[in-house]
C-alpha cells in the first residue's frame, strides 16, 4: 500500500449522487470493510462499514480541516478532509490505518483502533499561520533530512521509531540526533565553502558514556537540477512506509517550525542539489571545540566558525550523494 495505490483508488471513484456517501472499498485483503470515497460536497473520506449488529459510542469530532463521525442508519465510521490542501497527509492516514487494522477481525478493536489513529492524526491537519522559514533555514533542515535518510537506509540502523524519534534537532536539542551510543551534529554547507557556524557551546559537547559526530552536508542551490524540501520529505516519508514506522513522528518533528503538509509547497522557491557529505569524530580528545566542558564559566552563548579544511585527521567516513 502506498501514495499510488491510494490515488488510483480516488481516480477509480465517480461520484453519481445516487447515495450521500459514493465509495469503493481500498481491497479485498484488509479484513474490515475500509473504503475510500467522496461525500455530496466532493470531500475526501474514508468510511469504515460495521456490521449490521455492531454499535459503537462516541461523539462526533469536527476539526477545523478534518472530522470524524457516526452514521447510525449505514453503521458507517467516516473520516471527512474538507480540505484538499492536506490530501497527501490524509494518505498518510489511511495508509498508517491500513496497516494496522487490516488483518484483524474483532469488530470492537479495529474500531476502537480506526478512531485512536483519528485522535493521533488529526493534530497534522490544523491550519498553522506562521512567517516562511529563509533559504538557510530549509538549507539546514534538508541537511539533517539527508542524514536521516542515511540512517534509515543503513543496514545496522535501529528500530524505525526509535530512530524517528532520536532525530531532535528541530525541537532545538543539545544534538540533531540522540541515538543510544552517539549523538550526531549536522550542518548544511555549500560546496565551495569551508566554513561551518558552531551556535553555542553545547552543540559539541560530549554526552557521558556516547560518541559525537559531526555531519557536514555539502547542498548546492540550484534551481534546474536540485530538489525540493517537499521532494525529500515525500521519499522518506516512503522509506518509513516500508519499514512499517509511524510517519506521525516525522510530521510532529517537521511541525517544530511550522512545515506541515500543506504548506510545504511553499518552500519549491528553493531547490539543491545534494552533493557529498563527510563525517568527523568530534569525540576525539584532540579535535579543536569549545565547548561547556572546556572554556570558563563565565563565558556563555558562544559562537564560533569551523574550517572544516583543517579538519581532515578526523574524517570517519564520507561520501557523494
């Protein structure tokens, strides 16, 4: 199941008004009886059929782009978009759905569990009015999307969620990335320059019992051959699918500052091109830092700039894009 399969599914539907719900079911497979359709008003839906004899209780939830409802005369569970712009993360939902329920049986757990993912999803759906990030900005997330993307395609990586989970760097932690024996620091250059920009004394400094490696990501802007922030979100986004993960993490961190589905077509003005990447041991006790172990007290809010030139002895690995 992927955002092909679903979008033929949609395509196949013809609404004829013969009924106020028009639907065709997504397969034969998924145990319960889970369609996809289009309401009178052309909305988006995704309708799960009860059983004649079975009931469920709840009260309707209407959000401000997305609702869930009861249809007591079809015994019909349906979740409407009303709002085209979020189509791609209303996939994702019914993707998540699909995987989870469709080999179960028992008619009160995968309504129960048709409503949870409702709850857990519906958050990625609210309309969130913010200023646009600068180029730098979406240069840098792409730089760690890339390194995620690296991680998850690593044949010793860890569970997906965890490692879903161990990106931090949007919710502006200590690292980019906490994993259980190292954390990683990444940073977006371009390919011509040497520098990278340190913000603080913390970016550098060694968790107790962990490693720290510093990623840099060479991104060269380029408007005819690079990609899009979108175009990179939507492939690991794919990666995650296939490896059974729960892409609500994804989109909780990319909410961070404010990237939400909808609007992250707004971000096509810039486009880069991945060139290489290299990784550093920052842990060695000879790599040049500042950081809260090393320098004075009395000194706080430090920046400082790393010649990367100069900083050779300590490549662990690296490679082009």
């Amino acid at each position: 199941m992927n955002n092909v399969t679903i979008e033929n599914i949609w395509e196949a539907i013809t609404y004829k008004r013969e009924s106020f719900f028009e639907f065709k079911r997504i397969d034969s497979v998924c145990i319960p009886e889970l369609n996809l359709g289009y309401n009178p008003q052309l909305n988006r839906c995704l309708i799960l059929e009860l059983p004649r004899k079975n009931k469920v209780d709840f009260k309707s939830v209407i959000k401000q782009n997305i609702s869930l409802e009861f249809f007591k005369e079809t015994n019909y569970i349906v979740i409407q978009l009303t709002d085209s712009g979020f189509n791609d993360i209303f996939n994702d939902l019914i993707i998540s759905l699909y995987e989870r329920i469709k080999n179960i049986s028992d008619v009160d757990e995968y309504s129960q569990l048709f409503i949870y993912s409702f709850n857990k999803w519906s958050e990625f759906f609210d309309e969130k009015k913010s200023d646009l990030l600068s180029e730098d900005a979406i240069k840098g997330i792409m730089g760690e999307l890339l390194v995620l993307k690296l991680l998850i395609t690593s044949p010793d990586r860890p569970e997906i969620n965890f490692l879903l989970k161990a990106w931090t760097g949007l919710y502006d932690k200590g690292n980019d990335f906490e994993l259980e024996l190292k954390n990683l620091e990444v940073k977006a250059k371009s390919p011509s320059g040497i520098d990278v920009k340190i913000s603080s004394e913390f970016q550098l400094e060694i968790s107790p019992g962990k490693g720290l490696e510093l990623y840099v990501v060479s991104l060269q802007s380029d408007f005819t051959v690079g990609i899009h922030i979108r175009d990179l979100i939507l492939e690991i986004k794919r990666l995650v699918q296939e490896s059974s993960g729960d892409n609500t993490i994804l989109w909780k961190a990319l909410g961070q500052k404010n990237i939400t589905a909808k609007n992250v077509n707004q971000y096509d003005r810039y486009r880069f091109q991945p060139i290489n990447w290299i990784c550093y041991n920052c842990a060695d006790e000879n790599f040049p830092k500042l950081s809260r172990s090393n320098i004075p007290e009395e000194i706080n809010a430090l920046k400082y700039i790393l010649r990367t030139n100069l900083l050779t002895s300590f490549i662990i690995r690296q490679s082009s894009f």
